[in-house]
C-alpha cells in the first residue's frame, strides 16, 4: 500500500478506492527530476494496488496546474550530457501514468503547459476550470519540441490538422477554446471543479473495476494492434468479465431495478 508520508514533492491522498495525487511544487509546480522521480515511483505503487479504483491528478494550489518541466534543468543538457540521462527519469512520468490499470482524470486549471498538458494528455479524462488560462504545448517557441508523449497522444486525441497546428505553432488555448477543440471533456466554474472532479472520480470507482481496466487496455490497443487483433482481444476480455462475480451482479441489479454494488471480483 502506498506511503503518502514518503513523498515530498507530492501529495498523496486516498480516500476509499480513490486517491488523488497532487503537484506540490510551488510557485508553478515545475516538474523537477525529484517531482518526476516521486510521480514514478507512486505510480509504480498504484498500478500495483488492486484497491484502488480511480486516480487523479491535480495542484496542491488552486488556480495554478503546472507550468511543465523544469526549463532551467534542460539548458543543462548542451554542457552536462549526463542530465539528458536524468531527464528521461522526467519524461518516463506520462508513460507510467498512460500505463497506470485504473481510469485517471486530471483537473486543470490556471496554466497547463508543455509537460503540464503532456501529463493531462497521459490521462483518460480532463476536466477544467473555466480559469484555465493557457493549455498547450509551446515548446517550439523556445527551440524544443514536445519530449513527454506529446507529439503522439495529441493528435491521437484531436486528430492531425489540430495538433499541428498547436504543436508547430506553440499555440496556447484557453478553457473555452480547449473544450470546443476536444482537447478536454468538461469545463465547470473554477469554485466547483474539486467537487466536480470528485464527484466524477467517485462515479468511476463505484464500476465495476476490473470491467473498467480491459476498457481501458482495449481503447489503448486500438492504436496499436492491427483491426483482427483488437477485435480478439477484445472477445478475449469480454469473455474474462462475463465470468466474474461482478457481471452477475451488474446483470441482477439491472433485472431487480436497484444499483449494483461491485466488489471487484
């Protein structure tokens, strides 16, 4: 079970089945190779723990997400090429979240920028206040690009036309603008979207668990593997949850009109 007092950079909180992790690095929440190192290694512990339900990710500051990884640490790398070593430490963070079994959602707000935004796009839900000033990826304005997954997951989620555009041209959007783009599901007022975003994560931990973790293997392999394949994952999954206790369940409380009351197995 994982240790929220061994974390210093972040926060770890649980609360039933679902526990949040929060960014607490102010004044922007930089992710520095230690908040890159600890977001690792409490994902490493999550994926583990069957127990837990739902994960999200959020500011230990309201109205600030982060403003991405650490630039003074990059500038780094043309003297010390050992810190490229280092970094990829930083850049392996989106990848274990993306990885991470149960549904994820990341609450934006204020300004979600390069890394920032690169660790909403490793989500399965973002939602945003209407706060939320800048989202994107503004790497190139610098002379970079996008080095935490950010050039494969967006256009997976927009499609090409829009993701070049913001990618090429550095391109900043506010909530508005991000939800009629679909690079977020939701936007709520700023002073409801904690509630909002647990409301949300609370919904998703009372499905059915291991229902919601081949959804979510499956949505993954439909960028991966060839139709055929999907297609017989997929009746090899299906056929894995309809054995489960959970599957009656769900199907009896739907023929006896109540809610049904998942226990995971």
């Amino acid at each position: 079970m994982i240790d929220p007092a061994s974390f210093r950079s972040i926060n770890v909180v649980r609360t039933g089945a679902v526990v949040v992790v929060e960014l607490d690095n102010p004044p922007l929440n930089v992710i520095t190779l230690d908040v890159g190192r600890e977001l690792v290694r409490a994902c490493t512990e999550l994926a583990a723990d069957e127990g837990v339900r739902a994960v999200v990710f959020r500011s230990a500051h309201r109205g600030i997400f982060t403003a991405g990884a650490d630039i003074t640490m990059m500038a780094q790398v043309a003297d010390d090429p050992g810190v490229l070593e280092q970094f990829g430490a930083v850049l392996d963070v989106f990848d274990r979240v993306e990885a991470l079994p149960m549904p994820t959602i990341c609450q934006l707000e204020g300004i979600a920028i390069g890394g920032g935004f690169e660790l909403a796009l490793a989500c399965d839900f973002r939602i945003a206040g209407d706060d939320l000033a800048q989202l994107g990826l503004p790497e190139v304005r610098i002379g970079l690009l996008p080095g935490g997954g950010g050039t494969q997951r967006l256009p997976r989620l927009v499609g090409a036309g829009v993701a070049t555009e913001m990618i090429m041209k550095g391109r900043r959007y506010d909530a508005a603008t991000a939800l009629a783009k679909g690079l977020v599901h939701e936007v709520v007022p700023a002073d409801e979207l904690v509630a909002t975003v647990e409301r949300r994560a609370a919904s998703l931990a009372a499905q059915a668990p291991r229902a919601l973790r081949h959804i979510k293997t499956l949505i993954r392999a439909s960028f991966t593997h060839p139709g055929s394949e999907g297609l017989e994952l997929e009746r090899e999954l299906f056929r894995d949850v309809l054995a489960t206790r959970d599957a009656v369940e769900g199907i009896g409380a739907l023929t006896e009109n109540r809610r049904a009351e998942f226990t995971g197995r």
